[in-house]
C-alpha cells in the first residue's frame, strides 16, 4: 500500500466529543482515543497568549493524533473523547470542530475538518 499523504483525510469521518466544565466523562469504549486538555497556563487580558492558546489547539491535537494513528503508534479509534472539563472554553473548542463556525487556516486545518466530525 502506498504511503499516504499527512493531508489524506481519513475516512469515514471520525466523531469527536468534547466535555467541558461540569459535564460528565462519558465511560470510554475501548476504540476510543481520549485527549485531555489542561487549563490555561496563567490569567489574560483579553485573547490568551500563544503559549496558552497551544495548549488548547483541538486542530493541532487531532491532526497529531490522525498522523500517529498513521505511524502505528497508536491503536485504530472509532471516536476521540476531548476532556476539556479543565477549561472554560468547550463551547469555542466545539466551535472549532464544527463546519462554518471558524475559519480553517492551511491544509492541516482543512484535514482535520474533513477528517473530524463534531459528536452530540
């Protein structure tokens, strides 16, 4: 099989569930990948600076998980669980995942978009 290209989305699309503040974690099937986001590192003024806002780059976060299922360094996922309950942000984090909400910017943005769907 020839090798895939990091922008090859996956297919089907994959669900994506993100628990915020106050929401319970769901119980975890064993083909679920989780990725747990941790709170902002320091308070801001206004829009969080870039070391905080890359601790919370879901589009970062997926694509990384998308090409590390592609290397075998993790085992094969039907759905990813974001643990957000650590942050106040799940409702712009949700936002980022769902189609027209935000912007995509470059092709890894665009991949994960089509890679990715937002779960309810």
């Amino acid at each position: 099989m020839p090798a895939l290209s990091p922008y090859t989305p996956l297919s089907p699309p994959v669900p994506v569930l993100v628990i915020g503040q106050g929401e319970p974690l769901p119980a975890l099937l064993p083909t679920d990948a989780r990725i747990t986001l941790e709170p902002a590192l320091h308070a801001h003024d206004g829009a969080a600076c870039i070391a905080c806002a890359a601790t919370g780059d879901i589009r970062a976060r997926l694509f990384d998980l998308m090409q590390s299922l592609r290397q075998g360094d993790v085992p094969a996922f039907s759905r990813v669980i974001i643990d957000a309950r650590a942050r106040d942000d799940a409702d712009d984090l949700r936002a980022l995942i769902t189609p027209g909400q935000r912007p995509l910017n470059g092709m890894r943005d665009l991949t994960v978009a089509r890679s990715f769907v937002a779960a309810r």
